[in-house]
C-alpha cells in the first residue's frame, strides 16, 4: 500500500514538473494586472530636485518601463523602445532601478532616451510594490490608474505590434 502511494505521488510530481516546463516564464500572470498602480513618488533621474508619480499620469495611457544600466537584456529592448517613443502612441516613462544616478544618466546618453522622464528608483522599493521580478519590465497603465498589461523580460517588436499597440488604442477610446 505504502508502495502504491509514493508511485502515486511521483507520478502526479512528474506530471506537475512536465506542465510546468511547457508554460513561458515570461507570461507569468501578475497580481496587479486589473488593479491600481501601487503609489510612488520618486525624484527624477536627471533632476533629483524634481519628483514623479503615477499620479501624475491620471487620465493619460501610458506605459512604465523598469530598467537598468547593468541589465544586458535593458540593452537588447533599448530600439524597440526608441521606436515605440517616435510613434508616439502613448507616453514611455522610465524606472531606472537600483542603479547609480550617473550610470543611468550615461546609458541613456550613450543609447538614446526614449523617456518622457525616468524616475529613479535606487533601492528598488517601488520595484517591489510593481512585483518587479527583474528588469527590463514593462507595464501598460490605463488613464484611470489601473495596470492592463505587464511584460516580464523585454519588449519585442512582435509584443508591441501584436499586444501593447491593440490594447494601447483600445484603452484610448474609452
């Protein structure tokens, strides 16, 4: 009997294993997706003596996207947001997280800055609050406040054409 119940028990651990490993870690679904943004108030990168917050975006569509100079997968997103800045379909703000003021503001020199403005995050407590599993994430932030889409893992123009552009213009008509 003892016997029967530890065949049982690895074949459904087996099982569970093998569903597991056919899912995309990418889409690992959030438990913000449909709730508020969680509040901030950050200074800004390149003016410290300036804050953002969410709040500040109320009634705007708009897109937060979490990186980092020392993220190599921030590097390989870096065009695809360029681009998603100069088709101007929604604002792209900027979390810049844990990193080093100076490190940011020199990547962003150095690649371009797509961000209306990038908040800065240094010791990644507002990263917590998003449930930012590592960077580069991106959310889509509706006008009354509410997430609708969060990217684990950088933005593909595939990603931009097939989800975020649809759902950006679905959330500006309302």
């Amino acid at each position: 009997m003892m016997r029967y119940v530890l065949i049982t028990a690895f074949v459904a651990l087996v099982a569970l294993l093998g569903v597991g490993l056919t899912l995309n870690p990418r889409e690992v679904p959030s438990p913000l997706v449909g709730k508020p943004a969680p509040n901030f108030q950050l200074p800004q990168l390149h003016e410290p003596g300036k804050q953002f917050s969410q709040k500040d975006m109320l009634g705007k569509v708009w897109l937060l996207n979490v990186w980092a100079s020392w993220c190599v997968t921030c590097r390989e997103e870096h065009p695809v947001l360029v681009e998603f800045a100069k088709s101007g379909a929604a604002p792209l703000y900027g979390l810049n997280y844990k990193d080093e003021r100076k490190d940011g503001i020199a990547w962003l020199k150095q690649f371009g800055d797509p961000y209306v403005l990038s908040a800065y995050d240094r010791d990644g407590r507002i990263g917590i609050d998003y449930g930012v599993y590592g960077v580069p994430e991106t959310y889509v932030i509706d006008k009354k406040g509410v997430i609708r889409y969060k990217r684990i893992g950088a933005l593909t123009p595939e990603i931009l054409k097939n989800k975020v552009l649809p759902l950006v213009a679905e959330l500006n008509k309302g």
